[in-house]
C-alpha cells in the first residue's frame, strides 16, 4: 500500500511484540506490557525527527556540547485504549503534557461518537503525538486530528499499532500531513456479520480482537 505518510515499523522487537499482542491466550497483564513496550518502540521513531538547538552540560570532568528538545508536546490518547499507549511514551518525553479525547465506535453504524473533549483553552504546543492502538475505519483517529486542528495545533502525528488498509486511507485523505507510525498494516475489516456466530462488523482481521477490552480485563 503506497501512502507517503504511512510508517510501518520493521524493528525486531516491535515485530516480537506484536507476536505477544495478536495471541488470543496473552492475558491483560502481558498485553498491557506488550503495549506500553509497543507504545515506546514507536515513539522512538516517530520522534526520529525532532528538531534540537545546541546546548552545553558540565560533566565532573569540563564542558560537553549536548542538544535539547526545542518543541512543546502533547500526548492525546483517545480513550480508552490510548490509555495503555501513556506511560511509557512519557517515559521518552517527561515534559510533554497529557491531553485526553474521549471517542468510542458506534457499534451499528461504526461513526465515532466524541464524548470527551476538555483541551487546554490556551494551548501553547508545537505538536501533538496522538495514540491509539487500533486504526480501523479511521474514524476516530479523524475525529481526533479534527479537534485537534480546531484547536490550532500546527503538527500531528498519529501513532498506532495496528492499521487496516481503510483506516489508513481515510486518515491519510483527511490529513495527509500527518504521519501515520504503525506497528503493522493488517488485511482488511470484517463485514456485516451473516451469521450469528460470526464476528462483529469493522474489526481488523487478523488483528488482535477488542484494544479495549484485552487491556482491561472487559470482554
Ligand atoms: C477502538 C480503538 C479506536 C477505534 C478504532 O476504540 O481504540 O479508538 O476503536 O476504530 P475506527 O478506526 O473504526 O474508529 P473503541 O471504540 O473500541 O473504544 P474503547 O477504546 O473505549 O474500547
Ligand atoms: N477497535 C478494536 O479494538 N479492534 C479492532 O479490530 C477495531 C476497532
């Protein structure tokens, strides 16, 4: 799938968690590591381009020249399965601010519904990192970048960890200045259920079930 702004991470280790992710038997625990570890690894490369101005440090033995971080930034997890994608992110950026977006699927007509939204009145920022984990028809992550754009914020990146090939392309014909970082780009959405054992309808196959849910003990 050509999409300039899609970034699908080859690292080993992302690859062996995503092992980890998918496995219907990883309970909550082992799934919340495994996106917390996810969440990092993508961070590190999706901020592989973050502008730095010189600095100096005294070390116990003279002066080293360093760099620093030059950009304000925000986290936005969309709730509720961003929530897994926080800590460790923040571990990489401690000064970063947290911004919270509500949003769930409509589960018949699979839209997004915003039920949270309580950003800065002022915000003063240079970019906002979204997280969540699951791409699928990209309603959401629209939705968020949506807000966030109203809310004048110049530079956004969407970092996920699994995408379907339609959520990709409805986030990158909305927004295409906005870098999409995935850990995997899956095969497709599941359809309309036929049958009444069959799985509901807009989750990504093969994926890895309900984000939600497996991080929460809720399924
Ligand atoms: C999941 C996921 C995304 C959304 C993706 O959230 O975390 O926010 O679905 O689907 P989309 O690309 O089709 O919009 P969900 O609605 O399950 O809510 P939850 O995080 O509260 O479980
Ligand atoms: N939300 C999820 O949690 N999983 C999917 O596969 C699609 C949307």
């Amino acid at each position: 799938m050509a999409v300039a702004s899609l970034h699908v991470s080859t690292h080993p280790l992302v690859l062996q968690r995503l092992c980890i992710l998918r496995d219907v038997a990883t309970p909550p625990p082992l799934f919340r590591a495994a996106v917390a570890d996810l969440a990092m690894l993508l961070a590190i490369e999706a901020t592989a381009d973050l502008p730095l101005t010189e600095t100096s440090v005294t070390t116990p033995m003279g002066i080293a020249r360093g760099s620093a971080l030059v950009q304000r930034i925000a986290l936005v997890p969309i709730l509720r399965a961003g929530l897994g994608m926080v800590e460790s992110t923040l571990r990489l950026l401690p000064n970063a601010q947290v911004w919270h977006l509500g949003a769930y699927r409509d589960h018949a007509s699979l839209q997004p519904v915003m039920y949270y939204n309580h950003l800065p009145q002022h915000p003063e920022l240079d970019l906002c990192l979204v997280l969540d984990p699951m791409l699928a028809t990209g309603g959401s992550a629209v939705a968020a970048v949506d807000a966030l754009r109203s809310h004048g914020i110049p530079q956004i990146k969407f970092i996920g960890l699994i995408g379907a090939p339609e959520g990709v392309h409805t986030l990158a014909t909305a927004h295409p200045d906005v870098p999409i970082h995935l850990a995997a780009l899956d095969e497709h959405l599941t359809p309309p259920p036929l049958l009444a054992d069959d799985p509901p309808e807009g989750y990504i196959v093969p994926g890895l079930g309900d984000a939600g849910d497996r991080q929460f003990g809720t399924g």
